[in-house]
C-alpha cells in the first residue's frame, strides 16, 4: 500500500458495491457523511484516481507513501526497544510484541494483577462474581495503540489503588478484567508479516482467502448487513457465529461470568465513541442513558489534551454493522456496552506515532473512569 485517498464529502451508498482496479469496497449505505480513508497500492493509483474523478468523487491524499511510515515505525521499534533492554525498565511509551506483554505481567504486574490466562485476561482483584467491567484491546491486529493502551491501564489501575479514591472505591466494589491482546494471532502477524492485517489467521477450507473479522462474528444479526460473506473482505463474519476462537472464548467467558455491567471493546482509529445498535437503525432502550454518558466521558476526554470526540448509535455514527462485539453485549444484558474508536483520525491512522501512545492513554482513561464510575455508582 502506498496512499491513501479520502473521497469527501461522500454518501456511502454512491460507491456501495464499486470495484476499481482490484479493491472492492463493501460499505453499506447509510446516512453518514465521513470520509473513508481507502488504501491503495502503488500500481493502481492512476486507476483509482480516476475511477474517483470519473464519478465525480472528491478526495485528498492523506498519506503519500506508507511504506515510509512503516519503515520509520520499524526503525523506531528497534531503537527503542535497544534502550529498553539496556536500561532494564518496562517502557509504556513504545510499541511491544505478544511476548513482551506477556513477560511485563509475569514479572512487573504480577504483584497487583492475578493472571487469569496466560497474557490473554489479567484480572484487578480477588472475589468472586463480583460486579465486573469488560475491556478489551486489539481485537483487530493493526489497531496497536489498543494493547499500548491497555498496558498503561493496568499499570495506573493497579498502582492508583489505594492512593487514588476514584479508583480505590471502584475496585472496592467491581472488578475490572482487560484483555490486552484479544487478537493475538494477528497481532503477531501484524509484527512479523503484515502491519496492516486486521482480521484473525483462522483457515477454512473452501475460503480463498485466510482471517475472519472477529467483531463481525459475535451472535447479533450475524450475517446481516455490515459485514460480508466474502473469505477475502476486511468485514468477512466467518463461517458461523462464535467460530472465531478469539470471540468464542470472550463469549464464553462473559457469559460463564455472568455479573458484567460495562463491556467496552477498544479500537482505533477515528476518534469515536459507539453504542449499540450497529445492526439496526432501532434505539437502544437506554439509548438516552448512554448517549449522555458518552457526552460526560467524551468531555472528560478532550479536557486533557482538546482531543475531539464524535458519539452516537453504531449505525447512525459510522455505518451499519452486524455481528458485532457490544452489540452482542448489549442483547445479552450488559447495559454498559461501548466501543471506542481511538487516536487519530487518518493523519497516521494505524500507525500512530509511539510518542501519541501515553497522551492518547492518559486522555482516554479519563473517559473511561467516567463510564466505570457510573456504572459502579448506578447498580442495575
Ligand atoms: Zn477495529
């Protein structure tokens, strides 16, 4: 990939379907006016461009060359992870791979954190079947400032207890699990192949393509409109619900639990924050209790660093969607589901800076603390 055009302002419906050159965009229509930010590969630039132009599509480049990001991000990764060795100390401003999450919580973490599974769920405390809040991170592989995040989470929860009141008095009465590499297989891949790869690496025979989107694979309207059928679309659902291991055990897991009361699936990139529905236009029944909370934690967010935030309804905010994690959460009870969208909004877009990982985690752990502590100061 080499550019990355954004035909603006632009229903989604007039390209719903088209193909130019060989990339298909699958976006169903709906009433939303974003942009869409499209990767295209420097051999197919021309084509693309003037497919745009043919119809009348306005656009700007975004980024010129990716390449050059990625290689600046690897060159980055190297120098920063020399000086991490040599001076000894964990650093949550750098980018880490599956192994050295997994190795900061069997050492640093380990004397706050209970390891639930090994580098997949980390648990705050003890007890059982509290009420708990769900966080996940990286569901989808390139979205790396997700896992960064998470990182920095578990750290700040951990040593804010018992210092910090807010904190204290939430952990007091909830749990909070954060699952900091939900997608491990990808984001394995994404470090050793292919940065840009967003699905799982599940095969199945008959697909021409390998990967499911693990957040079109959750039981809500599975196979509906938003996601696709086709093995080699970024929106594939899979075979069938739950297939994923990756969503399966989530699944499993919430449900075996069952005293979730927030569930919150962190992504990147647009600088969002969802609630459900993704799969139909009907309002959530505490569609106004949570609209207003996205007000109240958006707030908080932007007041660190003036970081803007869009909130609203999955469908009416980006496009309509099925299959999708807090959708399925919500059908199953969890009042408090929501999806962050975080940094940027296309200027790096996947490949946010490492220098952004702390700001952006510092930001959106005000937003988050204000959606935990409404739901522990609001027992359902
Ligand atoms: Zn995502």
């Amino acid at each position: 990939f080499d550019l990355l055009l954004v035909p603006r302002p632009l229903l989604r419906s007039t390209i719903c379907g088209c193909t130019f050159s060989h990339y298909t965009l699958n976006y169903t229509p709906n009433l939303a006016l974003l942009p869409i930010d499209v990767h295209v590969s420097g051999e197919h630039i021309q084509a693309a461009k003037a497919f745009l132009e043919l119809n009348g599509l306005s656009y700007s480049v975004l980024i010129e060359d990716l390449q050059v990001l990625l290689e600046e991000e690897k060159r980055e990764m190297i120098a920063s992870r020399t000086e991490e060795r040599n001076t000894r100390i964990f650093s949550y401003a750098i980018y880490h791979t599956v192994e050295e999450v997994k190795s900061t919580y069997n050492s640093t973490l380990r004397l706050y954190i209970t390891s639930l599974m090994p580098y997949k769920h980390f648990k705050s405390t003890g007890g059982n079947n509290r009420p708990a809040n769900w966080i996940n991170f990286g569901i989808h592989s390139r979205e790396w400032i997700g896992p960064a995040t998470g990182l920095w989470f578990a750290n700040k929860l951990a040593s804010e207890y018992g210092k910090d009141p807010s904190v204290t008095s939430l952990l007091d009465k909830m749990d909070i699990y954060l699952e900091l590499v939900t997608n491990p297989d990808g984001y394995y891949f994404t470090h050793n192949e292919n940065r840009m790869w967003r699905k799982t690496r599940a095969k199945y025979s008959g697909n021409l393509c390998i990967g499911v989107d693990p957040n079109r694979n959750f039981d809500a309207n599975f196979a509906g409109p938003g996601a696709s059928s086709n093995s080699c679309s970024e929106t594939y659902h899979g075979p069938s619900v739950n297939s994923e291991k990756e969503v399966k055990a989530i699944v499993d897991f919430v449900k075996g639990h069952g005293n979730f009361k927030v569930f919150i699936d962190m992504h990147s990139y647009s600088q969002l924050l969802l609630f459900p529905y993704g799969y139909t236009s009907t309002k959530a029944k505490d569609h106004d209790e949570l609209n207003a909370l996205s007000k109240v934690s958006t707030t908080a967010l932007r007041s660190l660093y003036g970081t803007p935030y869009v909130y609203g309804p999955i469908l009416t905010t980006i496009y309509q969607s099925s299959g999708s994690s807090i959708d399925w959460a919500y059908d199953s009870g969890i009042k408090y589901a929501f999806c962050f969208e975080l940094r940027d909004t296309g200027r790096y877009g996947f490949l946010l800076p490492a220098k952004q990982i702390i700001p952006t985690a510092e930001e959106t752990y005000l937003g988050l603390m204000k959606i935990l502590e409404h739901a522990r100061d609001n027992p359902y």
